[in-house]
C-alpha cells in the first residue's frame, strides 16, 4: 500500500531557472518563441480528453499502468540500485542475471516512468502516484555523486570507467531521459527536484565531454534532444552548444565498426549527409528528434532537410502497414528498402514511439499534415499493440504474423509478458500515452489546427484572442467529427483540421468570424478498405489486409472454428468486409467480417479484430496480411500517391 505523501513544489537552492508562467504552454516540446516553426504547441493545460477512446486509455494508463510499472521497478531491483549506489547495503539487480545478461540502461525505465507521472500530477493530482514518485526521487537524489556523476551500473558494477564505454554504456542515454523528466516535473508542476539533478549530471558530462573536453557520443541517441528541451527550459544556450556539438559528431567515427557496424548507431555518415535511415530504429529515430529540435532552433534548414530526406525514405519503403518500423530482429534494425517481412518483423515498441515523437517534431517544423498521418497510422496500430487491453502486460516485438505452429518462445519472447528483461518499452508506453493530449491540436499565432481526433476542450490562441472548441467524436469507430467553437473573439481567425490520408479528402480549412454556439461537422467513410501490397515487397505479395479508418485488422485463431487453421484461410474475390460490434474484446470496439474460403472451399465469414486487440485472449495464431484466392485482387494499392501512407501497404 502506497502511503500519502504532501509533494513540495518549493525551488531546489542553486537552480537558476525560470519559474513556470501560466502565459507558458505546458508542453513536452516547447520551441523557443525565435525557433523556426511553423506550429507551435499547444499547454497541455489547454488541452482534455474528455471521453471516448483515447480517454479510456489515459485513464487506464493512470489507474492501472503507472502503478503496475511502479511495482515492476521495485520487484526488478531497478528502483533499489539507485539505493546501493548511494551507499545503501545490497548489490545491483536486472532481471536478466539468470540468463548472464546485466543491462546498463536500467536506470532510464525509472527516469521514463516519473516522466510519466509528472505529466499526470500536472493534470490532476493524485496521492499514490504522487508517493511512489517521490519515493523514486529521493533515490535518484540519493544516488548522484558530489561531483554531479550518475549512473548506478556504473558507481556500482564499474566504478572508475566513467565515460569510457560511450559506445554501450548508455550514461548520457540515461542522463537524457533524466532531462526528460526534470523538464516534465518542473514544466507541469512547478517541481525541480529532478531539474537540480540534471543540471549536475549535464555539469559532469560538459567537463568531461563539452568544447573543452574530448570529442565524444553515445552509442544510443537520446541525449541531444534532451539538451534541447533543456535549453529552452533554463535558457542556458551552453545546453543547446552541447547537443548540437553531439549532433555534429555523428558519423565522424567516434565510435566505429565494433562487431554491429558503423550504421548501427548511425555512425557511418554524418547526420547532415546520410540520405536514408539505417541501423538501429530507435536510435535513428531519436538521433532525427535531436537533429530536428537543434535545427529548429538553429535555423538550420539543411539539417531539418536532411532529416525530412531519412523521413521519406523510412515512409516510403521501410514502413510497415501498422506504422510499425525496424524489419530486421538482427541489431533491431531497418533492413533493406521493401524488406518488411511480416511474421519476423521486430517492430519494436519503442521504435514506433520513437517515429511519433519524430512525426511531431517535423508537423510543428513544417506543419505538414502527412506527418500528423503518420503519427495517427502508428498509435492507433504500432504503439498501441505494445501493450495489453489491461494495460498490464507489454510487448517488445510486434509481429503482423504469428502462425499457429511455431518454433517455442525465449524467456523474453511471446505476445506480452507483465515485464520485460529489457524494459524499455513498457515506462515508454506510459510516458507516450500522458503525453497525447498535446498532440491534438497546435496554433500558428492565428488560429488553430486540429491533427488528432478525440472528444475533447481545447482552448487556443487565435491571432487577437482566444478561442475555446468543444470537440465530439466516437473516433476511430465512427467517422463524424463535430468540433463547436464555444467561446470566440470577435474577429476573424483560421480553423483548419486534417482529413485523414486514407479519408481520400482534403483538409477543412476556414478564416472567417466565428460565432459562439457555431458548430463544424466533419463525416469520414468508414467503410471498410482492401489493401493490396506493394510489389517489391516479395514476403507478402500475393496477399490482402482490410484497414477500417485508420486502423488495421488481424485475423485471429481464437475467433475460428475448431480444427480450421489460419494459414489455411484465402480471400474471396472481391469480397469486403462487414462490421460487426466486438464488446467481448473491449466496450465499443468494431470488428470485421470479412470473407473467406475454408480449407474445403466453402464461403464462409472470418472475423477481424483491430491489430491492437491481438493477443488478448490465447497465444495463437494471428496475421494481418491474408492470402487471395484466385481472382481476389480488388482492393487499394497502398503507394506515394496516398500521402502519408506506407508504401508498402
């Protein structure tokens, strides 16, 4: 039982910050007002989920995921390592010990997890949350050493090897998503017990690796974009020099071959240079997040461009249906262009995470709306599949097949599982779904722009005032969208929201005055799509997949007749499918029917869940993409024409 502890907002001695302003947004990417945007955030106190989909998750993110991570943290031993660094009797844990394998990145899953719940207190507090984060600070505060040096595998499995593993070690990994956190705390509720041990850290790497140090960088991105947000958080510019110098070493060949190649962590080419992503897909996705904030707030046109040039490649031929991205379980990479298998495709949660957090930056950068589509494809599928309807179990690969006979699993390995030996993941689910009401809507100074699609209040900026919208939706089941304007000025501002890429219309985009009570009606098609593959794409030609909206289907053995086996199933010609109510899955959820020839050729119905709901109930089988029958080749070609939209189907 978590005991009630009163958390104190008061500043930490020695921080010079500025306090936070209710003129400030509240916001996990806040660019500076002389950055070279074209959207800006919106505060997430000007942003609520009221009800439908999306609320349901946050909610059951808050009351049942953030406390299962928080007993993880403890039940792992992660959370205590942070005891014994500081001195306290014990030796380090990961749960991987029993199979020989000690990660040195564990303490970012407790820096994840408290930038999570940071954003949550900001929106409401709440005092269990509340006490087991302070539980967990007062062992991050404990555990830095004087001289401002924090990584517990280090100060307890290597002590004296301080910055001299870059290229697996994780410390400035870690000390990014420390950052992360201490910007989540202070930003949303005024809180810079984290932010004091950030600075420390950031002081003890600038002496050892700053303009005055060697030249060096981690072998996982994530700092540089930390050292961003950094500075606009302290408006300390020492911050912003430090990461854009990490930025520019990249692909210098600091850190080399090793046994996994220059490209896996991006090393190979400059980041200015290298024309498409490569190597590992959370690291190339966080390295672009840093590249797009340090030149947003540069002016760095050539560096936002090379990173929209690796964007459009990673679309268009390295993307999987589900948003999902990292083709190759080998290094957790990009494989080759069109190299998407999809019974071993890795997938990793954390990749497509990764992507959502890039897609944001590029759509505040450029305000181009393809990004908002990607963002839409890869949380409704990619990232949400990573975790289970309880909001308790989590996935690290996610697969679009998985047959019925099968090689056994690893310790690690199947659907879901409460942990994981390399938890990244789960912390980094909860951190994704706090964060999403920001990703909503952003304005441009006159007027606003909505990109996702949630019963929600938003309250924005527009050109001389401020305007209040009421927006009602049963989105993603149903396709209409009514977005009221509840209090507006009195002169004209623009509203404009996205048509969603597979909606086959344009975006709605109005400047007039508005009057209060004035309500915008948006209706989508919701009938459900055959998808056909892209050519080049050899493991699944010759197949279908059946989109509903923005999400996508799998077909599962638990919903099959006893005794019929999934991979025997072919797709009828020309059939679509039928909706259907799935309440046995979750409230709400609309499934398919779509049609099928049994293994004895008879016409029959097979049903369709969203990809997100697989795995829920057994371990069996599953696949989105189906085989045709002969003649069934009527459907949408997924391709470049469609903005926004895998190429690959």
């Amino acid at each position: 039982m978590l005991v009630f502890v009163c958390l104190d907002h008061s500043r930490v001695p020695g921080v010079t910050v500025p306090p936070p302003s209710d003129n400030r947004p509240v916001s996990v990417v806040l660019p500076t007002a002389s950055a070279r945007t074209a959207l800006r955030p919106l505060s997430a106190t000007n942003v609520m989920i009221t009800d439908g989909f999306w609320a349901d998750r946050i909610r059951l993110n808050r009351e049942r995921t953030l406390p299962h991570g928080f007993a993880w943290l403890k039940r792992s031993g992660t959370l205590g390592n942070f005891r014994v660094a500081a001195g306290a009797p014990g030796r380090y844990e990961a749960l991987g010990q029993q199979y020989g394998v000690i990660y040195p990145f564990l303490d970012s899953d407790v820096y994840k997890w408290l930038e999570a719940v940071g954003w949550e207190l900001g929106r409401e507090h709440d005092p269990d949350l509340a006490a087991a984060a302070d539980e967990a600070i007062d062992a991050v505060q404990a555990a830095q050493r004087a001289d401002g040096y924090l990584n517990t595998y280090v100060q307890v499995i290597a002590p004296g090897t301080e910055y001299r593993n870059l290229a697996w070690g994780h410390e400035l990994y870690c000390i990014g998503h420390l950052i992360q956190a201490a910007v989540a705390w202070h930003r949303a509720l005024g809180d810079d017990r984290l932010l004091d041990v950030a600075l420390r850290a950031v002081e003890s790497i600038e002496r050892e690796l700053g303009p005055t140090g060697r030249d060096g960088i981690d072998g996982h991105a994530e700092i540089e974009m930390a050292l961003v947000e950094l500075y606009r958080t302290t408006g300390d510019r020492r911050h912003l020099e430090l990461g854009s110098r990490m930025l520019e070493l990249r692909g210098r060949g600091l850190i080399g071959e090793a046994h996994m190649g220059a490209a896996y962590w991006q090393d190979h080419l400059p980041v200015r240079e290298a024309p498409t992503v490569a190597g590992h897909a959370v690291r190339q996705m966080y390295l672009d997040c840093g590249v797009v904030d340090a030149a947003t707030e540069l002016g760095d046109s050539e560096l936002l461009d090379a990173v929209r040039r690796r964007w459009d490649d990673m679309v268009e031929s390295r993307m999987y249906l589900t948003g999902g991205i990292g083709s190759r379980h080998r290094d957790e990479a990009f494989g080759d262009p069109f190299e998407l298998p999809p019974d071993v495709a890795y997938n990793e949660t954390c990749a497509a995470i990764a992507s959502v957090m890039l897609g944001w930056r590029l759509l505040l950068a450029t305000g181009d709306q393809a990004y908002a589509d990607a963002i839409e494809r890869t949380m409704y599928n990619a990232v949400l599949a990573g975790s289970s309807l309880d909001g308790c179990r989590f996935a690290y690969d996610n697969p679009l097949q998985r047959r019925t006979n099968r090689a056994p699993d690893g310790p690690d390995r199947g659907p879901r599982t409460e942990w994981k030996l390399c938890a990244c993941c789960p912390p980094n689910l909860m951190r994704t779904l706090s964060t999403w009401q920001q990703y909503l809507a952003t304005t441009d100074g006159a007027g606003v722009q909505v990109h996702q699609f949630a019963s929600a209040e938003i309250v924005a900026p527009v050109a001389e005032g401020e305007a209040r919208l009421a927006v009602a939706t049963d989105y993603p089941w149903d396709g209409r969208v009514a977005i009221t304007v509840a209090e507006t000025p009195t002169h004209p501002w623009n509203l404009s929201v996205r048509a969603p890429a597979w909606s086959g219309r344009g975006p709605l985009r109005e400047s007039r005055s508005w009057q209060p009570r004035e309500t915008v009606e948006l209706e989508f098609d919701m009938t459900a799509q055959v998808t056909l593959p892209d050519p080049r794409v050899d493991a699944i030609r010759g197949t279908m997949a059946f989109e509903r909206g923005p999400i996508v289907y799998a077909v599962e053995s638990a919903d099959l007749d006893g005794g019929v086996e999934l991979e025997a199933l072919r797709l009828q010609p020309g059939g679509r499918g039928t909706t259907q109510s799935r309440d046995d899955i979750a409230h709400g959820v609309v499934g398919l029917v779509i049609p099928v020839e049994a293994p004895d050729g008879a016409a029959v119905g097979a049903p369709a869940i969203p990809y997100f709901a697989w795995g829920n109930r057994d371990e069996g089988a599953m696949r989105v993409w189906i085989p045709a029958a002969s003649g069934a080749t009527n459907g949408r070609a997924a391709g470049r024409s469609t903005p926004g939209r895998p190429a690959t189907g």
